[in-house]
C-alpha cells in the first residue's frame, strides 16, 4: 500500500511523519493526491466528501475559480516575490478596511500564528504592560505567549517543552463564555493587562458559539478595566460572512487577527485595527514587526480575487444554508442519543457527550467520548467516502463546492456510523 509506505518514509525523516501534529494519525494518515471542489483523492484513489477544507482557508472548495486562477497565473508570470509593495497590497488592504468593521490599518503577514504574535506584541507596546488574557482552550496558533495550559490550582503551565515559564506567567486564562470569572481577572490584573485575545465564537474545542450577551459583556469590561480587545478571526474571518464574526455579532474589536481564507488557499495572516494601536508598528512606530514574505504577491492576488468573487457570486448565502441544513438533518438523526449538534454558517460538528446542550466551553468540550470518536467513528466515516479533521476538536468546514447530494450523503453516512 502506497500510504504505508510513504509513512514509512516519512517517519524516518520527520518528527511523527509529518509537518504539523494535527495530521498525525494513527496506524497511519491518508496521503492527499488531487482535490476537486467538495472532493478529495488520495494517494490510493479513493475519493471523500471533504470536511475539511484545509482546516478552513478552503472556502469555495479545492480548486480556484477561473478568474480567480487566470489573476493568479498571471502575478506568477509577472513574478512571485519582489520584497517591493505592489498595487495588489494596495487594493487588498483598501478592500479589507472597507468591508471589516474593526480595521482601519492591516499589516499583511503569512500565518495566522504570525498574526497572532505580532497582534500580542502590538498592544503590548502600545500599553506598556505585559500580561494577556486569552480563553482557556483558544488556540492562536504554535507560539510561546498563547501555547498555555491549565496547571493544577489557579497556576497555569506551558503547554510544551521549551517555552520558559516567566513567559506564562503573563498569559492568564479565563473560560470561554464566562463573563463573570474574567470580570474577577480584569479586577485583580488590570493595571498589568494589555488587552484580551480570543476567538469570538471557539474554533480549536469543537465550534462553540458565544452565548447571547457574552461578546457585549467582554466588551463593556475590557472597556471599563481600559484593556484592549482583539478577536482573533484566523478562523471566523471571511467564513461567517465578509465582515466576519465582528460584523456577525455586531461587536467591534480593537484589533483583529486574520489568515486561512484572506491567502485563497496560499499561506497568509494579517491584522489590523484602530489607527492609533496600528501607528505602533515598525516602522511607523517602535513595535517591531517584519518578514521576507510578508504581503507575498501570490497569496495577495490569490486572496483578494476569491473575496471579490466571494461577494459577487454571494457564497455565504448558499454555504450558510448548507450549514443550516447539515446541521438540522444531524439534530433529527441525534435526538436524544448522546451526541450534540453545533455550528453557525458553514461550520459544524456532532459532539460525542452526555450533556443535554452541545459544550459551552473547553473543560465540557474535554469531556466529551475522545477515543469512541477518534477509533471508531472517524474510521467508519472514511469507509462511507467522509474525510472528517483527525480530531473531535477541529471545526468541519462546509465549502460553496458542496452539493446538497454531498449534504444527503453525508447524513446517510452520519446515521449509519453514529
Ligand atoms: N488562530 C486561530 C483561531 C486558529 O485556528 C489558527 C490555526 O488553526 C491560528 C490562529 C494559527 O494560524 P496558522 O495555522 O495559519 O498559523
């Protein structure tokens, strides 16, 4: 079998055999070998109804649209890195500010973990003070600030080997949709808090939406305590509409960190915000921030055609409805049975736990049946033709290349294998 082999291969000259441990699984992961809107082949041949869509920057499906692909062949032609500005970062930045309420100035950088920390540093030297508070659960990527673990008693640890525990010491920690425990936080730290980082609705535990009322409150405190608020939308961005989960819920953030979708499938992460924390940043001010492939052409060019098409086919329309439907079709098959159903617009996930409500954060997301999903489920999904994200912990993203016959499919395959 070609898979084994080539995980063969692998393991010998990569850690785990693969280059992010998400795609670690075992006896071993599938080898990708062409993608075609909703569908994925492997390296075997066979085909799956993808969900995951490149844990999410996927959002029209795999392939690009031809005008969007006819742009992006042609900056190839013309020229992949110039280590100039072009009018591409131009247009892009400008359409961004128009359509994301929180941003008045964005930086493009190539990852949604680089956005992350450049965010983090920003309204560190902006404040002049050191300590964050990030959910508990919230993922904002691989770097040391954010990489932050629930130890025992109220001191928190890092979450890997190599990050010094000073640098946790600034991070503080707070559950998701809980307004109540960060207000106590904000009241004890807040002369030494820069600001709070979070995802407005969780996309690392599963999807778990704010519960009515909790974004208003997280920023009336931040406001009350004068600490900033950036809502990292790495995930949310350009999935729950052009204006992402800001516009959806109608809460303004300070800054706001983006990636996935913003590249058209090509590496990407930007931030952006309020002028006066913007003008912080290197070397408009003394945040430093830089990168040989910071505003890459390619991902430029290739982001800012798709959102243009994005809007003028009127993709979250369909993919929302899509969502809407899915997610139905699962609540009927799972009425009663120990699985919950959650989701907002083309994200989704079916929860293996005894809660009568779908998790409301991360410690209850951590209950739920991890090894019944991961060795039996997910296995019998890929035999049903569904590639589901290796993890219970991962969003499942809808794409606008889903048919409402992939939708069918998928329940059937949903009812036989829960
Ligand atoms: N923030 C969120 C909410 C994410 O989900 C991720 C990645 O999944 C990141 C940040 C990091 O983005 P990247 O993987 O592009 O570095």
């Amino acid at each position: 079998m070609k898979t084994e082999s080539l995980f063969d291969r692998s393991k010998q000259i990569m850690p785990g055999g693969v280059s992010s441990p998400v795609r670690y699984v075992e006896p071993y992961p599938l080898y990708a070998e062409r993608g075609d809107g909703s569908k994925l082949t492997d390296v075997e041949g066979n085909q799956y109804i993808d969900y995951c869509m490149g844990y999410g920057p996927l959002l029209l499906g795999h392939g690009l649209p031809e005008p969007v692909e006819e742009k992006v062949k042609d900056q190839i032609d013309r020229g992949v890195l110039f280590g100039l500005s072009g009018e591409i970062e131009v247009e892009f930045a400008e359409f961004l500010v128009e359509r994301v309420p929180s941003l008045e100035m964005v930086r493009f950088v190539n990852s949604g973990s680089e956005a992350t920390m450049a965010a983090i540093r920003t309204i560190r030297g902006y404040t002049n003070k050191d300590k964050i508070v990030k959910i508990a659960g919230g993922f904002h990527g691989a770097h040391d600030s954010v990489l932050v673990e629930a130890g025992s008693g109220a001191v928190d640890i890092p979450a890997s080997d190599g990050i010094p525990e000073d640098f946790v010491r600034h991070t503080l920690q707070v559950p998701f949709n809980d307004p109540g425990k960060l207000e106590e936080v904000l009241e004890n730290y807040s002369t030494e808090i820069a600001g709070i980082i979070m995802e407005p609705m969780m996309g690392n535990a599963g999807v778990i939406p704010p519960e009515n009322g909790y974004l208003e409150r997280v920023r009336e405190l931040a406001d009350e305590h004068d600490v900033l608020l950036v809502f990292d939308e790495v995930i949310t961005g350009f999935r729950l509409g052009l204006g992402g989960a800001q516009e959806y819920f109608g809460i303004t953030p300070d800054l706001t960190t983006m990636g996935k979708i913003a590249g058209g499938g090509f590496p990407i992460g930007l931030f952006g915000g309020k002028r006066e924390i913007m003008s912080e940043i290197s070397p408009q001010g003394n945040t430093y921030e830089a990168g040989t492939f910071n505003g890459h052409p390619v991902a430029l060019v290739a982001g800012y055609n798709l959102l243009k098409y994005v809007e003028k086919e009127g993709v979250h329309d369909k993919v929302n409805s899509l969502g809407e439907r899915l997610r139905e079709g699962l609540k009927k098959l799972t009425e009663g049975t120990g699985y919950q159903v959650a989701g907002l617009g083309s994200t989704f996930k079916v929860f293996f736990t005894d809660l009568d409500r779908p998790p409301r954060n991360y410690s209850e997301a951590k209950s739920c049946r991890d090894e019944e999903w991961k060795k039996e489920f997910r296995p019998k999904m890929l035999d049903e033709g569904i590639f589901l994200p290796p993890s219970q912990y991962e969003t499942q993203f809808i794409s606008f290349a889903h048919s409402e016959k992939d939708i069918e499919k998928t329940l059937e395959a949903y009812d036989k294998c829960l």
